[in-house]
C-alpha cells in the first residue's frame, strides 16, 4: 500500500512514517523543514526514514501547489495522511498569519490533491483544542465545537469543516483525528515535556501555568500512531452509523475520532514523575493561565475502540521515561 504522508521529518509524522514502513507500507514524505524550531532535529528524524527502502522523500511547503501536485501525481498514494502544520498554540499569539498560511491554505491544497488522484481514504490531523471552553467532560467527537480560544485552534476546526465539504462534494472517504497532549521520544523542542526536562537537567526554572491547576489527557506517541495505522483502513462511508456516538456524518463520508489516552493527569503529578526519574527537583515559577489556554483535557476515547478494538494504553510514568532515555542518548547528557 502506497501512503503520502505531509509532516514526515515532524514529531509524529517521523513516528507515523516508521510505523508504516515497518508494516510494509510504502511511504512519499512531504515536509517543510521550517524553522520553527531546531531543523536538527527533523534533519535527524529524516536521515532515519532515508535508511528505508521503501521511503522517499520531498522537501516542500505546503503552500507550494504546483510542486504538491507534481509529488502526488508521481507517487499515486491510495491514502493521504495530512500531519503537517504550523503547530503550537502559543505560538499562534506571536505569528498568527503562519497559522492562515499553512493550516488553511495548505490544507486546501492537501484536500485538493486527494480530491484530483481520488484517494480511498484521507485522513487529516485535528487537535484537543477544537473543543476550546467547552466545560463537559470528557470531550466527545459529538460535542458542540464552537468556542476556539486561539488560532490555531480556529484553524484546525476550519480544516474539519473545509474537509466535511469536500467529502460531501467530491465523495472522498475522510477521517479527522483530534490528538490529545502527544508526547514521547523525538518530541518538539516547544512541548511541556521537553521543556520541563532540558530545564530541570540544566538547573534552570520551569513556568508552570495556572499554579499548577492544570490537567491534560497525555497521549503516548506510540499508542497515537497505532491508532492512526488501525484508522487507515477504516474507511469511512455515510451509509450507516455503527453507533450512537460515531461522529459520522449524515450527508458525507467523514468521520472524526478522538486519540486520546482518556485518563486525566493533573499537570504537577506530571512534573513529579519528572524530577523522580531525573533524580532532582525542580525550580519552580507558578504562573497565572496563559491567554488562549484550557486548565483541562480529556478525551472520550470509546469511538477509536469501537472502530479498531484498540484504546492507547502507556502510563504516563512508562511514557516519561522512554522520553528521558532518548533525551539523554541524543544530547548525550
């Protein structure tokens, strides 16, 4: 089977693409080696793909349209799996139009391409933080999603509705996937984990936000991926709902499917564990709640079992450590 994947020298289009690779899949990579963080580290992440015979890759934004269709085109996938994006939420404050340029136009032309080569399924990354203030928990793929607090959240809910169109329009099989707090081995320089453990290691001190009053849902890369390879075939049609709560649509075949671990953590539980496995505390600097930011996550994840008989499952605690361990091989700290 023949998969283009956008995002491949990102965190969890790297952890995607392997996963894939090692089940027979052959994989197009399509990436944009920007520089919102250390180009190091997606050089790095990439040079391990390139070691695969049945990977290829391009360098290209996705913003490119004419070089997007020429890749697609070649490669002929019969699945698209979209990852890429300007990520990170806070970011989102500084550099907003970063977020219109590549979630929204570039999404476009994802959904463009699948709608030209008439992929059997597309399926396209979304976020926890499309369900914004909504104060119900835990979030179900049902719930009303209207209240985005940042932009990138906006952006994400725009590629949920821009692709029910196009499923709607030109028929194409389409999955969303909302991602719950992903973290683990070759994570972003940007993330909580990756920060709290360079800073911890490097004696220097930590924000934690809200004093502390923060919960999230963390999802342990390997589990998301494995949700995502078992969704690959799942291919979505609008002529039945297999229950109550699928999120299919009545008029498209689209879905949306939470991948979450459904177990709430308290954020200074999460940074005990932390300063445990590294043998050291912490210095600590208690803030109020950043602008744009949610005190909770948590995902209803029963969806994603129903359809692929699969739930994430890594503790926490087992997924820090795996993280810490890579930390100190690749910084050889």
């Amino acid at each position: 089977m023949k998969a283009l994947i956008t995002g491949t020298a990102g965190f969890i289009g790297f952890h995607l693409a392997q996963l894939l690779l090692n089940s027979g899949f052959k994989v197009h990579g399509y990436d944009g080696m920007t520089n919102y963080y250390d180009v190091n580290l997606k050089h790095s992440r990439n040079n391990i793909l390139l070691k695969y015979s049945n990977f290829t890759s391009t360098e290209g934004m996705l913003e490119d349209n004419l070089k997007l269709n020429e890749v697609t085109n070649k490669f002929k996938p019969e699945f698209i799996i979209h990852l890429a994006a300007q990520a990170g939420v806070r970011y989102s404050l500084e550099n907003p139009r970063a977020y219109v340029n590549s979630n929204i136009i570039g999404t476009f032309n994802v959904m463009e391409v699948a709608k030209n080569n008439k992929v059997k399924h597309l399926l396209i990354a979304s976020t926890s933080s499309v369900y914004g203030a909504n104060s119900k928990m835990p979030f179900t793929e049902i719930d009303k999603t209207d209240t985005q607090l940042t932009i990138y959240a906006a952006t994400k809910k725009a590629n949920e509705n821009m692709a029910h169109s196009y499923s709607h329009l030109w028929k194409i099989p389409t999955t969303m996937f909302r991602f719950f707090t992903v973290y683990g081995p070759w994570g972003r320089p940007d993330m909580a984990l990756f920060k709290f453990v360079h800073a911890i290691i490097n004696d220097k001190p930590i924000d934690i936000y809200n004093n502390g009053e923060m919960y999230r849902d963390f999802t342990y890369v390997d589990d998301l991926v494995e949700g995502i390879r078992l969704l690959i075939n799942k291919i979505p049609s609008n002529e039945k709902n297999i229950s109550q709560i699928d999120s299919l649509s009545p008029v498209a075949p689209f879905r949306v499917v939470n991948i979450g671990n459904s177990n709430k953590i308290k954020l200074l539980d999460f940074i005990k564990v932390i300063e445990e496995n590294i043998g050291k505390k912490s210095i600590r600097n208690y803030m109020p709640i950043q602008k744009g930011d949610v005190p909770s996550t948590w995902a209803d994840s029963k969806l994603l079992n129903q359809l692929t008989n699969y739930s994430p499952k890594t503790n926490y605690i087992h997924g820090v450590d795996k993280f810490i361990k890579w930390y100190r091989e690749y910084y050889n700290v």
